[in-house]
C-alpha cells in the first residue's frame, strides 16, 4: 500500500503537474503510474528493511515493563509504594508516547550507560543519541516543568 501511495505521489508530481506524460508517446496513463510504483518500490522497501533491522538490533521490552526499569534506575532514593507507583505509571505513560528508537536511548540513559555506550549498543552517532536526550528532556520540561 505504501508503494502505491508513494507512486501516485510520485505519479502526480511528474505525469500531471509537470508534464512529462505525452498520450502520443505510446505510454497510456495505467502505464505511467504502474511505472511511478515500481519506481517507487525500491525506496519504500529500503525504509521497511531499514526499520526491521532497527527493531530488531535492539528489542527492548514493553513500555509497561521499561516504567519498572526507569523507576529503580540508578541514583533514585528510596521512597515510600504509593509515589513510587504514581512515578511508574507516568513514566510509563511518557514511554508509551515515544518512538521505539527515543524509547531504546531513554531506558539505556535511565539503566546508567553513557551516551557513547549507547550509541555503540544501538549503531548510530553518539551525537545522535545526545539530540534524542536534549529533545526528550526539553519535552518532560515543557510537560512538566521541571
């Protein structure tokens, strides 16, 4: 479907706006959009490849399961169940509204690795893993005002 989509895009942009289909070129207008899905094929199975590998590298639990993991992070003191439970669920409710990779570089962070460690763990820049923080933290700010 997402090929198809992308074609008529494509078809649209090219064969009506701009022109380049000419009936009297032997192409019929079935024809030309076939064209723009195949065209569009390659790129839309190159995504779908590249987010399957990505899912896969790293599969992380639940957002459910992540909250409990966050909560008994390092470096958080004691307290009593009933804020404890309070925390969990809204974390929960936060990991819920991320992206899975956001998810995966926010638990690591929360589970102690540093920013090096996770770029390593999920193969991608550590300056892409410190945006992903900064834009995460500055969201929780603005949410929450801390």
């Amino acid at each position: 479907m997402e090929t198809v989509a992308q074609g008529l895009r494509l078809f649209t942009r090219f064969a009506l706006h701009d022109g380049h289909w000419q009936p009297e070129q032997g192409a019929t207008l079935r024809t030309y959009f076939v064209g723009s899905c195949i065209r569009s094929f390659p790129n839309v199975y190159r995504r779908f490849e590249f987010e399957r590998k990505d899912a896969d590298r790293t599969t992380l639990m639940a957002p459910e399961d992540l909250s409990a993991l966050v909560s008994e992070a390092p470096g958080l003191v004691e307290r009593s169940p009933e804020p404890a439970a309070v925390e969990r669920l809204a974390a929960s409710a936060e990991l819920a509204k991320m992206s899975h990779r956001t998810r995966q570089v926010v638990v690591l962070h929360a589970l102690g690795y540093t920013q090096e460690e996770i770029a390593e763990v999920l193969q991608v820049s550590p300056g892409a893993v410190r945006g992903r923080l900064t834009r995460q933290f500055a969201r929780v700010r603005r949410n929450y005002g801390r």
